[in-house]
C-alpha cells in the first residue's frame, strides 16, 4: 500500500517506463550525434600547426610591426651619425677634400650585397653540445677545469681550497 501512494505521486507508471524505455536509445544517439559534430567543427578549426589562421595572421602583424620600428630606429640612428659627422666637420673640417656621396654610395652597396646573400642562405643551426657533453662526469670534470684555471688566473686557489676542507 506504501508503494501505491508513491506512484501515485510520481505519475511513473508502467505507461512512462515503456515511453522512457523507447526513448533512452534516441537521447543517447542524439547526444552522440552533438558530440560528434563538435568534435569535427574543432578539427575544421584548429589547423594541424596548432594555431588557427586568425593567429597565424596577428603573429606576422607582429612581427611586421616589429620589423618597422627596427627600420624606423636604424633611419633615426643613420639621421643621427649624419648630424655628428656634419658637426664634427664644421668644427674639425674632417671630411674637407672627401666625397662623401661615393662612401656613403660603396658602403649602400655593399649592405645591400650582405643582405641579399643572407637572404638566400638557410638559417644557421643551433649549436649542440650534446656530442661533447653527452656524459654528465665529463661535462662536470670540464666545469671543474674551467673553474680551477679561472681560480688560478685570479689568484682564488688558495681560497678555494680552504672551501674544500669545510
């Protein structure tokens, strides 16, 4: 009789299990559906590099940015030398019987020959000391080497050993 009333007050009756019974597969197959697509629109999003275009575009603003405040501070300092140099020739006459057109035309040449061949080589490697150090003994013997010259060349060898007996 105890279970009577509680039903009563829920309303679940053999009726709403069937429907629920039916009902359980398409909620689990709707909810997988919904996880499948967020899971392809974030695929489609994100790029293989990890950073979507929008990044990509605002990293190569920066650096853009960067590039021409760099020239703009080379411009100032090349304005700047020009204005000492002229100075210290109206006190000094320095550059009295020079051309200075023909310097300033050899050394513009010559920086843009120096670019250009940079331009076309590849990027250096980094530098590895994984080959020389690859035992961590001699990477610690070779620190203890150059400690010990350095405290020989300074004059701290007596000292050091006085740090080694405490």
């Amino acid at each position: 009789a105890h279970n009577e009333k509680d039903m009563a007050k829920t309303k679940f009756g053999p009726q709403e299990a069937k429907v629920a019974a039916y009902a359980t597969p398409f909620v689990l197959l709707a909810l997988l559906l919904v996880l499948v697509l967020v899971n392809v629109k974030h695929t489609m999003l994100c790029q293989q590099g990890g950073e979507s275009a929008a990044e990509a575009m605002l990293k190569r603003q920066a650096l853009e940015k960067r590039l021409l405040s760099l020239e703009q501070e080379t411009l100032q300092n090349n304005l700047l030398f020009e204005k000492f140099v002229r100075r210290l020739d109206e006190q000094f006459e320095i550059t009295k019987n020079v051309d200075l057109t023909a310097i300033k035309n050899e050394a513009h040449f010559s920086a843009l020959g120096i670019s250009s061949q940079l331009a076309e080589e590849n990027a250096p490697p980094m530098p590895s000391f994984e080959e020389l150090y690859s035992d961590p003994s001699a990477l610690n013997d070779a620190v203890d080497s150059a400690m010990s010259q350095l405290d020989d060349q300074f004059g701290y060898g007596e000292q050091g050993a006085l740090d080694d007996k405490y």
